[in-house]
C-alpha cells in the first residue's frame, strides 16, 4: 500500500528504528553462534523487531519470549538447538526493540497473536514450529488453535498453551477494570520521560522485580531492553504493558476442551521444578497454591487426552528462566522434538 511504510516509520520509536543494541555500559554483546541477522518488518504501527539464527533454507521456527522479556531471551538457547532450521525470534510489540503501540489503545492478547500473523505473513511462511516461553508460550497455544494448519510443532518452555483460571467468573470484571485503570494511569504519566539510570541500578531494579531470571541472564535481557542515553540507561518496553494479568484473557473449562481439540500440531511441554507456577504457589500462598495446581492438572489431563501420542510431558530441574540458565539441559530435550518428535524418549 502507497505510503505504508512512511507512516510506519513516523510511528516507530528510536531504538525499533535504528535497531541498535542498547547493551548495559554501551559494549556490543559477544558473537553468538550461528547468528544470521537483525531483522526489521514493517507494521502499520511502526516495526517489529527481530533476530534470526541457522539455514535460511531450513524448516521455519518462530520464538516467542516471555512477558516483559525480549529476543534475547533464545539467545543461549538457539545456538545449541540443530543450526539445519531457520530461528526467528521476535521482540513483542512494545518490547525489546520493537516499536510501542499507537498511543490510547492498550494492549490485548489478540494484540499479540495478530502480531504473530504479521510476522509469519511478512516471512512468507506456510507451515512452521513455534517455541514460546512463558506468555510467549500462551500466545503461541492461542495461535495453534487459531490457524492450526500452520503450526507444525508448539514447544512450551515452562508454560501452557492455555491459561485456565479456577475463579474466572469472580476475576474477570476485576480484570477488566484493572486493564483500563492501569491503562489511564500510565497515560497521566506519559508527559514524563522515562528516569534514566546507571547500569548497575537498572539491573538491580530488574533483579528486583525479577526473582528467578538471574544476574548474568537479567544482564542479557537488559542488552535489548534499554537504551543508553547521556545519563544512562532506560528501559526500552511500554509502560502501558504493566502486569500480565491486565492484558491476557483466562478461558473457561468448556473453551478448555473446544480449544484443544483444534490443535493439530505435536506439542512438547518442557516445565521446570521450580518454575512460574511454583513460585506463584510460594508468592501466594497455601490458599493459591491449590488452585494453581487444580488448574495446571486440568490442563494437563485435557491435553493427554485429547492429543493423545501428539502431546509430551517433560519435566527438569530449574527455575522459570531454565531455558536461559541452563540452556544445554533444554536443548537436549527440545533439538531430538524438532528433527524428529519419536525419537525424544531417548533423549530424557
């Protein structure tokens, strides 16, 4: 269409459109193996921002981060993954660097899987895996189901394709009011730039807010989350994003069933011992914590069921941020599901 892409760029923010890394102390970040590329693709809104790995001429796997995190969250990962596929990882929009939304409009959850479309569209991609960790693992389900002729094999790093809530009925206007009051909040306070601050206190921040990620893979994130200015460092996401539960919308139990059954795609569950749910569970309190776990067994039996030989359970050792902390122990399990879902039995 004439003129798309100079709308676009009038929208897309300094760190989409230069697409520099922002690293922590201003130094590039080191080589990764079998990294290919940036890549930039145009949306009505601006980019979406995204790096790629392995054979342009192999079978396409999307990646799809965690709430709040960006690209960089594979980038341990991918390396020691079979370099005969083609990685795209991509950076949500107001995340990493990809361009934020339009100002006025908060983010949905829809918001994020029609991104995924854009993606793939622009890609040209008919057919294609996805792994997704945590939310990214959410919008990749949502997806599945969704266009379930393109989704080859949905891989789940501690996360579930479903986000099934015991006490939706009670939540869900609560939800709704949370989501348009956050979103007014941030717009009263989006005159003020955001605080510029050193490195070390970025991180300390992030840690902060961040329990289970880690120094050195907090460190990683921040190298596409910021940008580093005069007085140092600044977060690079939306400030309208706020918490996951404003924006991701919880299914009921029927949905759950319905749902499932649309997926035609091999799915692989890789949950750490000490991941999301875990923590929740210990955040929470004993209240919570059987209701997280009713919840998980719920989906859990749903998908056995129903997806019978299609469906793989693994559990291992690690925190929620695994993938990132001890990447060889998930690629051992996840390289044997993407050449070939038979074989991982031997693999465990």
């Amino acid at each position: 269409m004439p003129g798309t892409r100079a709308r676009a760029a009038a929208y897309a923010p300094l760190q989409a459109r230069s697409l520099r890394r922002a690293v922590s102390g201003g130094l590039p970040g080191p080589a990764l193996p079998g990294f290919l590329s940036e890549l930039k693709l145009s949306v009505p809104w601006g980019y979406i921002a995204a790096k790629a790995w392995g054979s342009l001429q192999g079978p396409p796997v999307l990646c799809l981060h965690g709430w709040l995190d960006n690209a960089n969250s594979f980038d341990r990962l991918i390396p020691l993954l079979p370099q005969t596929f083609y990685y795209v990882a991509m950076d949500f929009g107001g995340h990493g660097l990809s361009s934020h939304h339009h100002p006025g409009f908060p983010y949905y959850q829809q918001n994020f899987v029609m991104e995924v479309c854009r993606v793939v569209t622009d890609l040209k991609w008919k057919r294609f895996s996805l792994i997704g960790h945590s939310f990214g693992g959410i919008i990749g389900g949502i997806f599945s189901y969704t266009f379930p002729e393109m989704v080859d094999k949905l891989i789940l790093l501690d996360s579930s394709p479903f986000l099934l809530d015991s006490q939706e009925i009670h939540n869900l206007l609560t939800y709704q009011r949370r989501r348009i009051e956050h979103v007014f909040q941030v717009e009263a306070k989006q005159h003020k730039p955001g605080k510029a601050v050193s490195p070390e206190e970025m991180l300390q921040s992030f840690l902060k807010n961040n329990p289970q990620v880690g120094e050195e893979c907090g460190k990683l994130l921040l190298e596409r989350g910021t940008t580093k200015v005069p007085e140092g460092l600044v977060m690079n996401r939306d400030r309208r994003l706020g918490l996951p539960e404003n924006h991701i919308e919880f299914i009921s139990k029927e949905s759950l069933n319905y749902f499932c059954k649309k997926i035609q795609a091999r799915i692989l569950m890789v949950k750490a011992t000490e991941g999301f749910n875990y923590y929740r569970q210990v955040q929470e309190g004993p209240v919570q914590e059987a209701q997280i776990y009713q919840s998980m067994q719920g989906i859990l039996k749903v998908l056995k069921s129903i997806c019978k030989e299609r469906y793989h359970y693994v559990e291992i050792p690690g925190s929620h941020y695994v993938h990132m902390q001890e990447p060889q122990r998930v690629a051992r399990i996840v390289g044997p599901f993407l050449e070939n879902s038979r074989d991982i039995q031997a693999h465990l």
